[in-house]
C-alpha cells in the first residue's frame, strides 16, 4: 500500500505545475476555478483538513463553484482529508466522474532510451506548437487560449517539446520541474503521424531536459480508460502509482 505521504506529495507538485486562474484556501483544501477548462483547474483538492466543520465547508465550496457557473466538483485520493469525505459527498449526490492513474518512473531509466525524431525544448510556447496541439486535440481557439495560459501560470522550471518530421512539427509535450519531480503534460501527436514513435520521442527528450534540472522522477497523469497510453507509457518504464477520482454534484 503506498505512503499517504507520497499522494500529498504527488497531488501538490502536479498542483503547481497546474494552476488555475481563480483559487481560495479552506484550511488545507484548495479550491480552483479557471472558467470551466480541466478538470484539475476547476476542482477542489482536499489534502489537509478543512477549516471549518465538513458540512459548513462543504456548502461553501458549492457556494464557490456555483457564483462562478460552475459545477462542484472534488479531486480525490485514498489521502484526502477528512477519511469520510469521500463517503460524504456520495451521501450529499456528488457522483463520480473520471478516474486517472498516477504513474511514475525513475528518470536515469528513461534518460538511457534513444530516439530518432528532432525535438526541440522551447522555454516558450510557440506558434508551431500551439498547432499542433490544437489539430491533436481538437480543442477550439478559446480553450487553447486558456489552456496556454494555465501552462504559463506555473512559476516552476517550465519548457515545450515540439517533434518534427522533415521540419514539419508532428508533436508537442509540456515539461515542469519541482525538486526531484518532472511533470509530463499535455504529449500529444498530430492525427496523421500517430504510431510512429513521436510520443515516446517527447517524453525522452523532456526526461533528459529533466534530468539536466537535477529531476530523479518524473510522473504523469492518464486516464484510467485510455489503455494505448498506459502501454505506452509501460513500455518506457512507467508504473502505476495510486489512482484519483472526481465528484461532482448532481443537478
């Protein structure tokens, strides 16, 4: 059974590398709103106990997500605080949502796999980038808008993979630094070049980055449904280290 030490640890590095436009303290809960973009980013996240009783901070986190049109929602772990959280919210019809898998893996294994593909580590999203996530995604010019921006918000080490292919950009990643942590966000690959290695070349490359920043571990988040990605992500050295789920209140 993993340490509860390691999910807080975990929960909060991936919180700073994250974060929303709108935020508030209840004691040790933190809530975020970023105008309904992500999960992550409009979701409270209780890793300490709460300030006030559970039923009082309950009612003003719904109070919080609804003066911003937004649903409540919780992100939750086998960490959360208080223990009965999880059971309470089911209680009061917060049903649960998507289930994601925390997976980690030692960044002197991935720094010792090679790749074929050009990429280049950018301090800076650029215009090639955003591209190619965008057709990857299919996310509209708004919402790519507000996801760039959450991507800037993070004050940690930050850089942006692009991968080509005869200098035409095929694939993108995020990368972010914390202490021993290398986050991995956002790998995607265009539509048209999928299952030629692309993904995997972004998350060597974004480990070496990582590895030069003094980075031991790096993680990553993937939904629990999406399976081509967990054996991807096996196959590089990944494993699954604890899973989290949403809940969010029925209308």
């Amino acid at each position: 059974m993993i340490d509860q030490s390691q999910i807080v640890e975990l929960e909060q590095v991936a919180a700073n590398a994250w974060i929303a436009h709108d935020t508030a303290r209840l004691g040790g809960w933190l809530l975020r709103a970023n105008n309904g973009i992500t999960r992550r980013a409009n979701s409270v996240l209780p890793l300490g106990p709460p300030a006030l009783l559970l039923d009082e901070v309950i009612e003003k986190v719904i109070d919080f997500y609804k003066e911003r049109n937004l649903t409540p929602r919780f992100q939750l772990t086998e960490a959360s605080k208080p223990i009965e959280l999880d059971r309470d919210l089911s209680e009061r019809g917060f049903s649960v949502g998507l289930q994601v898998e925390l997976h980690t893996a030692a960044i002197n294994h991935l720094v010792k796999k090679e790749y074929a593909i050009d990429v280049l580590i950018s301090n800076n999203i650029t215009d090639s980038w955003m591209s190619v996530y965008s057709e990857s995604s299919g996310y509209d010019a708004s919402t790519m808008e507000t996801r760039k921006d959450l991507m800037n918000r993070t004050s940690r080490h930050k850089v942006f993979a692009l991968a080509k292919i005869d200098r035409e950009p095929v694939g993108v990643g995020f990368g972010v630094v914390e202490d021993k942590w290398l986050g991995l966000f956002n790998v995607a690959v265009h539509p048209s070049m999928r299952g030629k290695g692309i993904a995997q070349a972004v998350n060597i490359a974004l480990a070496k980055w990582g590895h030069q920043r003094n980075a031991r571990s790096a993680y990553l988040q993937v939904e629990s449904e999406n399976l081509p990605a967990i054996k991807l992500y096996n196959k590089l050295g990944f494993h699954h280290v604890y899973t989290y789920w949403y809940r969010k209140l029925d209308d």
